[in-house]
C-alpha cells in the first residue's frame, strides 16, 4: 500500500469528515454574519479584514488540530469543508436584511444583482 496511507484508519477518516463539516459550517456562517452587518458599520473594510483573519484563524488551527497535517485526512477535511458550504449559503436567503423572507429588496441593491424580472428576463 502507498506510503501517504499508512496508519489511516475509517475513525480517522470520519474525524476528518466531520470537523471538516463543522468548521466549514463555522467558516461561512462567520462570513453570512459578516456580510449582514457591513451596511450598519462605519468601517465595512476593517468589518471583513476582521473577519477574515478571525475565520482563517479558527479554519486553519481546527484543521492542524484534527489532521496533524496527515495527507489524506486534510483531503478528507477540506472535502467535508467544502460540503459544509452549502448548507449555510442555502440558509442564508436571497432577500435585503430587514425584507421578509423571498422578498426583493430596492431596485440597485446587491440582492437584484445578477437575478432577472420572472421568467430569467432580465430587467
């Protein structure tokens, strides 16, 4: 068997799965969060640079923590990140903060950007 497999076992495997899910989950919950409040700050540069940093931070330590850095379950984990990506954009609506849920905001605002009149006309 390859070298980069040795000692892999299926517990360490699901480790990896799972903490890759939870801090993917972390990950883009942070940046869901951060995305709704940079219309409120005075500072939205720093809001996201802050941000960032912080989620990075959590990301990468959680990573090292639980892969020791070991081939396969960091490819384990970043899959299970990845995958935990979905889940929070899917949650996060498409709607103004403020609107109620599915309701457009403003003509101009990033929530029109890209969507079209009914139908995928644009408009």
């Amino acid at each position: 068997m390859a070298v980069f497999l040795e000692g892999v076992t299926a517990g360490r495997i699901v480790v990896a799965a799972v903490a890759g899910l939870v801090l993917g989950g972390v990950y883009f919950w942070g940046l869901w969060w951060t995305s709704r409040r940079v219309g409120t700050t005075a500072a939205p540069g720093l809001l996201f640079f802050v941000s960032f940093v912080v989620r990075m931070a959590v990301l990468l330590s959680g990573l090292w923590v639980v892969t020791r850095g070991r081939l396969v379950e960091t490819a384990v984990a970043v899959v299970g990140i990845m995958a935990g990506r979905r889940p929070r954009v899917g949650a996060g609506g498409r709607g103004v903060p403020g609107t109620p849920e599915g309701q457009p905001g403003p003509e101009g605002t990033p929530a029109q950007e890209g969507r079209g009149a009914v139908g995928g006309a644009g408009g």
